[in-house]
C-alpha cells in the first residue's frame, strides 16, 4: 500500500482541503488577536483573547468570527495545495528506494516547496 503513488490532482485536492481547514481553525484566533492589538489605550474593549471571542458571538453571533475570511480562503487554499504538493515532489526526488530521509534532505524539500 506505501508503494502506490497518488495523483497530483488528488495532491493538490488533499492540500487545498488541508489549507480550508487550516484557516478555519485559526482565523478566529487572528480576528481576536488584531482586535486586542487594534485598542487604543484609552479605550480598552476587551480584555483578554477568550474575551474578544465572547464578546464577538455575543454581537456578531458565530460566523462573525469568520467575517473577512473569504480573502484568506482564497488565497490560502491553492497556496497550500501547491506547497503541499511541491513538498511531497521533492521528497520523492530527494529519496532513494523509499528509505527516510535525512533531516538535511527534509529541510531542502521544504525549501524547494517554499
């Protein structure tokens, strides 16, 4: 079952899911924490992250945690597929007969993906 290889339309499907649910998990975080960094001094609204959360379902109710997303999906989806598919490409390049690679050889594959 290692030995099959899969498709690269099949990689870059897997990547794009991966990078859907990547900015889904976190974008809520990074709304909170460009909110916190946002505040004046004088005027502080929230108080902590798990406050600004809290504080935006209560007046945006759930998905305006996901407000402005739609930019990020977009970018980010085929970004990660093709990063994603690139880095499984060097991999393969960089071994020989299916042995694990060196950290050395990790490291340059991810170079190459970037």
């Amino acid at each position: 079952m290692a030995d099959k290889q899969i498709s690269l339309p099949a990689k870059l499907i897997n990547g794009g899911i991966a990078g859907l649910i990547g900015v889904t998990c976190v974008f809520p975080i990074d709304l909170a924490k460009t909110r916190l960094q946002n505040q004046q001094n004088g005027q502080r609204v929230y108080t902590s992250m798990s406050d600004c959360l809290i504080k935006t379902v209560r007046s945006e109710g759930y998905f305006g945690m996901y407000r402005g997303a739609a930019v990020n999906l977009t970018l980010v989806t085929p970004e990660k597929a093709i990063k994603l598919a690139a880095n499984d490409f060097f991999r393969h390049q960089l071994s020989k007969d299916g042995q694990k690679l060196t950290l050395l050889k990790e490291m340059l594959a991810g170079c190459g993906a970037g």
